[in-house]
C-alpha cells in the first residue's frame, strides 16, 4: 500500500456506493446474519446486494489471496477497511466458521487443491461449516475424545459423538477431530472434512436456558469419510494422526473470534445503546463510562495483538489472554445492559422487548467463559506460558 490515505478515500467511496442503508443498522436478529451455505436465503434485497457487492469485491474475506476468493488486501489495508465499515456502522456481508477458524487452517496446512475448493466455496458464501471437536466427557480435554475413524484403506468408517457443536443442524460440512490411533493419545487425532449429508451423520438441537437452540448434539454411526475427494483434496487437513497440530492452530482463531465481542466503539458503546432509557443512576452511569473505557483499551490490545501475528512477532499464548478477557468483559456488558433495564429488562415474550432480547442474550453470556476453553484453562496458559509461574 503506497498511499494509506488514498485507499482509505477509495474504500470510502466504494462502501458510499455499494453498502445499502438498511445493512448499516445494529443486528437485531439472527435473520439479520447472512451465513451463506447451499440452504440459504437473504432475509431482503439489501441484505443480497450487499453480499453480492462484497463477494464480488473481494471484501468477504479481504486478506485472503484472490485465488482463493479473497481481494488480497494487506494487513494494513484490511485494517483501513475494517475501520471504514465500522464508522457506517456497516453489518458483516457474510458470517462463517469457514472465514473465522477453517479458513486460516486451510491457508496454513492446507494442499492447494483444498485452499482451491474449499475457500474459495467459503468466501463465495457456497458452504456452510461446523466444528466438531468437544465431546461428552472431553471438553477441556479435548485429546480425551473417543469418537473412532476405522481404517478402510481408501475410506474410515467413523462412529462416534460431538457436543456444543454450534448450529450442526444447519451446516453443510463439518471439520472434525476424529481418533484414528488409540495407542497416541496426542499423534494420533487426523482432522477430517465430511458432508453432513453422509449417512450416519444426525443432529439434535441443545436448548439453552436463553430459550435459544444455536448448539447441537451430533452423532456418526458408520460414517464413511472419503481420504480424498479428487486431486491434491484430502478428506483430511495436514497429515493423517496429526491432527492435533492443525486443531491447536485453529483453536487459536476460534479464541480471537470469541474475544471480539468484548470489543468497543462509539456506535456500540452502553452510554449509546442505553442513551434512549431516560436518566439512569448517577453510580450506574460511571460504572458504564468505565466500561466503554476499558472495552476501547480491549479493543486497541486486540488491534496490537493482531498487527504482531500477522507479522510472526506475536505471543502463541496471545490469543488466551484475548479470549478470557474478551469474554469477561461481555458478561460485563450484558451484567450493565440488565442493570440498566431494570424490571422491564427481565421481560421473556413482549414484542415491545423483541422477545425479551435483553434477557436472552444476558442468559447467553454464560457460555462465554466455557466455549473455546474455559476461563479456568486461559489463566492457566497464561499464567504458564506468559507470566512464567510454576505449576501446581
């Protein structure tokens, strides 16, 4: 990028031109998300042309290379671009576990044919992906699992079972850790892509207490997952019974991914979304000043955090630090929203309340501090691996 400013004013022009009105508005409800996948639909026209301009563009997946699907902005002009949206307040063009967690893997471990396929599927919003990694009894210890690939020779036939797997009942494909080796507790997990559609694969959604399903139960009886689905496409990502490394990597993306959402800005701070409550208590008010401070400090630490790993300078246990306290501030935020609400706050049904939207994602947070590894884990790494501390 020779001239920052002079990108700055072309993605300002091309956002003017291209981002409708009505997709630079607060996401109200999960139909306001555009997830893509062979299923989908766009909830209006404006939510369609501003995919398809973005898709077009490039700007789904802005890093990536363009043979990949991407525009293949630098880190710099990505930054620039992000910055640009969120002073419209412009929505996501496209939201995907495939552009969050299996994309990067697939750019860092992946053959050509599969960035070729795959990602380029994935930014053209084709594919919709879940993640099947935690299990019954294997949670924080993940290389526990039990979910068994049988070697077939050309094909495993995989029985097993994953928990928390988030929004499997409307997925395409899936990315899976799958024991393939029983005897290596660490070398021998491979990391395999399958069809949801494959016989054996079945979903039962998970209620939660915020009366929302987004979590799944999924089940394989005698899935047959092909080792190659054609030329340079393995079913599998990375090596066969190494698996482990590719999960490792991607968990780092999972937890930056969560951690956003402690993030601030202007348009999203509480002194703004509370604005419209009337006269709030004198103490209330401070303590939402000093989280609006404190998510702004969050999000430049992201920033920092973010420039130095993309330039191999960051810390492998960043992403821990990012994610518990990503996570600590979003309950923190929703903790302040109900506080602000008062009684009406704790309404269920209401179409005043939009079905008790304050509650429900209040109820929501809950799960932050457990998904993508539990609070107790990220201190742990972090106290291990950045503060130096001996262990118990």
């Amino acid at each position: 990028m020779s001239d920052p400013e002079s990108f700055r004013s072309e993605v300002r022009d091309w956002l003017e031109a291209n981002c409708p009105p009505e997709m630079r508005q607060p996401v109200r409800d999960e139909e306001d998300v555009y997830w893509g996948g062979r299923n989908a639909s766009f909830k209006n026209d404006a939510q369609k042309a501003w995919f398809e301009a973005c898709r077009d563009k490039g700007y789904t997946v802005p890093e990536w290379p363009k043979e990949y699907g991407g525009a293949g902005l630098t880190p710099a002009e990505g930054k620039i671009l992000r910055q640009e949206m969120a002073r419209i307040g412009a929505r996501p063009p496209l939201s995907s576990f495939g552009i969050w967690m299996l994309g990067p893997a697939l750019l860092h471990f992946g053959t050509e044919g599969q960035k070729q396929r795959f990602l380029n599927e994935i930014a053209r919003g084709e594919i919709r992906w879940c993640q099947g990694y935690s299990e019954p009894g294997s949670g924080s210890d993940l290389v526990s699992m039990q979910t068994f690939g049988e070697d077939k020779g050309d094909h495993w036939i995989v029985n097993g079972q994953k928990i928390w797997t988030s929004y499997a009942d409307e997925a395409d494909w899936i990315f899976c850790l799958v024991r393939t080796d029983k005897e290596n507790k660490y070398q021998g997990i491979t990391f395999m892509l399958f069809d949801m559609a494959n016989d054996g694969v079945s979903t039962k959604p998970i209620k939660l207490i915020s009366g929302n399903s987004p979590f799944c139960e999924t089940f394989m009886d005698d899935v047959k997952v092909p080792k190659s689905y054609g030329e340079d496409i393995p079913g599998y990502v990375g090596e066969i019974n190494r698996g482990w490394d590719v999960a490792k990597y991607l968990l780092g993306h999972e937890r930056e991914m969560i951690s956003a959402t402690g993030g601030g800005d202007r348009a999203s701070s509480l002194g703004a979304v509370t604005s419209r409550q009337g006269e709030l208590d004198p103490v209330l008010r401070a303590e939402m000043a000093m989280f609006d401070v404190d998510a702004l400090s969050f999000t430049a630490m992201s920033e920092k955090f973010m420039d130095e790993l993309k330039v191999n300078k960051g810390h492998p246990a960043q992403p821990n630090m990012l994610k518990y306290a990503g996570t600590e501030l979003n309950k923190r935020r929703h903790e302040l929203l109900m506080a602000a609400g008062g009684s009406r706050a704790l309404e269920w049904e209401s179409e005043e309340t939009s079905g008790g939207k304050t509650a429900r994602g209040w109820l929501r947070t809950k799960a932050n501090s457990i998904e993508g590894g539990t609070s107790e884990v990220m201190l742990n790494v972090i106290s291990k691996r950045i503060l130096d501390l001996p262990g118990a």
